[in-house]
C-alpha cells in the first residue's frame, strides 16, 4: 500500500519523544559564496530542505497527532504513525527529496451540511496529513505576511471572532447593506493550472512546486477504485485551507484595488456597501471577475444583495441599536444545535446517560465559546429547557418497565401513588418529559447535580 521503498532501518523521529531536536535532523546548506546568490534566494530555492527537517516534520508529528481525525485509505491510524515513522521516516524523508515520493489517494467521506445537501470531504492517510502539515506550516511563515487584512479564515493569529466584528466596524460606518458571495463549491472547482501559476509566485523551489501539484492530482478512491482530480483541491488535507488562501488572495487584492470594505473567511465573502443599488454593481462586476479571472463559479442562488440581518455570516448576524452593530445567532445555527442535541439524545442510539451527558458538556462548551460575542441569553434559555426535555425523556425510556419508573419517581421525591399514577401512563415519552411531574422529580437542580450542562450558567461563566 505504500506508495515509496524503504531501504533504510534508521528512523525518525528518534526515542520515545516527537520534541524538537536542535538541527540534528536538518540539512546544512552549502554556503552560496561564489554563487551570486544573497542567503535569502538561495533559502529560497531549497525550501525544501526546510520542509522535511526534523524539526519541522517533528512539530508537523505533534499537530497531526494532536487534530487526530479519521484513518485514510492504507487504514493506519494516528496512534500507529510514530511507530512507522521510527522505522520507515528517513527513507520517507529521502523520497521526498528524491522526488519519487508519490501521495496516495484520499478517502472520500460525506457530512451533512447544516443548510441541507452534503459535503465532500477527502481524508488522506496519515502520512500524507503529516508531509501536507509540513509543507503548510513551512510555507504559511513565509506567505501570511502578504495576505490581504481583511482575509480572518485559517491563518495564525487570526479568527472568526475578529471577521464578525471587523464587519460590525464596517455596517457602523454606514455599509448597511452587504454583498453576500457564496462560491459554488469552491473546493472541488479550483483550477489547478491556475493555483499553481499562484503558489508559484510565492515559492521558488520547483520541487515542492512538483510535490503539491502531486498531492492536487493525487486522485479520491470511490468504491475502491481511484478516480483522478483534474481540479478542485479536496477539503480534509493540512495543506488545503492555505491552497484556498493563496487562490482567493486574488479576490481579496482585486477588492482592495477597487475600494470595498469586506470581510473574508476562507470561500465566505461578504462586502459592505451603503444601498442596494451600489450592492447590486458590485455583486455584476465581482461575479464577473471570479467566474473569468479567477475561473470559479458563483453560486447565483446562496448569493444576495440585502441588509446583513437577513444573511448569515459564519452562523451570526447582525443588527443595529443606537447607531451600534451587535450579533445575534442565525436561526439555521440554532437548528443546527438542536440537530446536534437530537443525535446526542436520540431513544435508538443505544448510548448510556453517561455519554449523552459527556457529549453534550462538549457541545455546549463549544457552542458558547464560539457564539458568546451574540446576544443569545433569550435563545439559551429556550434552549436549556427544550434540552432538559430531552433529557427527561431519555431517563423516562432508560427506566423501560412500570416498577422501575416508579421506584426511580418515588427516590427522587414523589409520593408512591402519583409515582404509580404516572408510572402506568401510555402517554408518549416525549409527553410525560414536558409534565409538572418529571419536571419536579428530574428538577434543574437535580439535572445539574448529575453533571449536565447548562447553557445560561455556561454563558454567565464566560462575562
């Protein structure tokens, strides 16, 4: 299944350990003089001898570790790949030097996206994730300082959290309506030809040129049979959140030139202009230039001139109070959350309480870090009591048999015959989890008391 041969027992990383080692484990670059190249070109033009260092393919290991993440097509898994690695990771290393190193093809798994429809994901192997990280983290610390400010998504330093309110900044200043761009799955259309002209602007070394044009051409094994990419770059790889920044840094330049106020975080775009009829140029010329200069498409029906109320940006949007914008959550994020609650409560999911509470401590924590900056107290109050529901109606179906519900009913403070009375309901689980009576017994407190989060109080604890 490997795609290289190994001729060599010495391995990398060494010992027990994936700590950066010194330069042990880099190439020493002969020195330029007599050359005619400044130190700076001739780095340049072996970057990639800094890619496959130790110390950077070891910072690569304990990123790739650390995401974790799902097992490509040879099936190896994260916890295997030290191991490997240790045996195999200087003839790995050397085939990637030689140029004979050639990435396998990725898996292609499916998630359902929150507006409906699905998404393409293709998960590399292991080995291919840690080369794709190497690569990334190398290049991003010389490629980030020229991306435009207003691009947020996948760089260092950088958030969702500051787009929204670097968009906030510009509805206060007058830019109350927004051209909303989506790009007609974006990932799958890019143009290789066209990426690369990009990267190769950027990157002096024609051998890691060649080597991520492989992993671009690599191919997604469906069914079992390797089916090759001619473009797009697939979403689940290191390497392609910084392929997506350097093909749209061109919108972004394009945009500047032109004077817009906008906000970019990866393929989401939203510019801030001061009417419709302005929105309405600006959305003919922009479709424009992505369809023609950049060779992507627009999608014409996720894409609007309207108010930034009525749109979403990155699960929030906005409003205006006393000359203010704030945020609010989107209702298609709230249903998004509920979706996520209905899977982690389902009655046929055969989980214990145990995980149901562990999955949804993850969910809210998450949730809340993410939405504080919105003004969502009414909406997590709602929220915390259509959860508690849900957690009441899966105790009412874990008890199952009548003598259990009502020996659970009387522990948790009822009288026996109320106990009884409810114990031998034919009333739907989902009914008897909103009655006066399992609110009672199953109380907020209680609830509390079993670990189960709240996201009212986890929001109080984040001001």
């Amino acid at each position: 299944m490997k795609a290289y041969n190994f001729t060599n027992n010495e391995g990398w990383p060494q010992e027990a350990g994936v700590e950066p080692q010194g330069n042990a484990g880099a190439l020493s670059d002969p020195s330029a003089s007599g050359s005619g190249q400044d130190d700076s070109e001739r780095k340049a033009e072996r970057l990639l001898e800094t890619i496959v260092s130790r110390e950077n393919l070891n910072l690569a290991y304990k990123r790739v570790k650390a995401n974790g993440g799902s097992h490509g097509v040879d099936e190896m898994t994260t916890e295997e790949l030290l191991p490997h690695l240790k045996q195999h990771g200087a003839a790995l290393r050397q085939s990637i030097l030689d140029g004979t190193y050639s990435p396998q093809a990725v898996r292609r798994v499916e998630i359902s996206k929150p507006d409906g429809g699905v998404r393409e994901l293709g998960i590399p192997t292991v080995i291919d994730r840690l080369i794709q990280q190497a690569i990334a983290q190398t290049l991003n610390s010389i490629i980030d300082k020229g991306f435009s400010a207003n691009s947020y998504g996948f760089r260092p330093g950088r958030s969702a959290h500051m787009a929204i309110k670097a968009a906030r900044n510009y509805i206060e200043a007058g830019g109350r309506w927004v051209v909303d761009l989506d790009l007609e799955k974006f990932f799958d259309r890019v143009n290789h030809d066209k990426l690369m002209s990009l990267v190769a602007r950027k990157v002096k070394d024609k051998r890691v040129l060649r080597l991520i044009r492989k992993y671009l051409e690599s191919g997604v094994l469906v069914n079992g049979i390797k089916v090759k990419n001619e473009e797009g770059t697939p979403q689940g790889g290191p390497l392609s959140p910084l392929l997506a920044n350097i093909m749209l840094d061109e919108l972004d330049k394009e945009l500047e030139r032109r004077g817009h106020k906008f906000c970019r975080y990866a393929d989401d775009c939203n510019i801030y202009v001061k009417s419709r009829k302005a929105g309405t140029r600006v959305m003919a010329g922009i479709t424009r230039y992505i369809e023609s200069v950049l060779k992507l498409k627009v999608n014409r029906k996720k894409s609007a001139v309207d108010k930034p109320g009525r749109r979403k940006f990155l699960g929030f949007s906005f409003y205006i109070t006393k000359g203010k914008a704030r945020n609010f959550v989107h209702a298609k994020s709230i249903q998004r959350f509920k979706e996520r609650v209905r899977e982690i409560t389902s009655r046929s999911n055969g989980r214990g309480m145990e995980w149901r509470r562990d999955g949804l401590a993850r969910l809210i924590m998450g949730w809340v870090n993410y939405f504080r900056i919105a003004d969502m107290r009414h909406n997590a109050l709602e929220l915390d009591g259509w959860t508690r529901r849900r957690i009441r109606m899966c105790y009412w179906e874990q008890w199952k048999r009548i003598k259990t519900k009502h020996d659970n009913l009387v522990r948790l403070g009822l009288d026996t015959s109320k106990a009884w009375e409810y114990a031998n309901s034919r009333k739907g689980s989902w009914c008897i989890a909103g009655s006066v009576i399992l609110k009672h017994a199953l109380s907020n407190e209680c609830l509390e008391k079993l670990g189960f989060p709240s996201l009212s109080r986890s929001l109080s604890l984040v001001y």
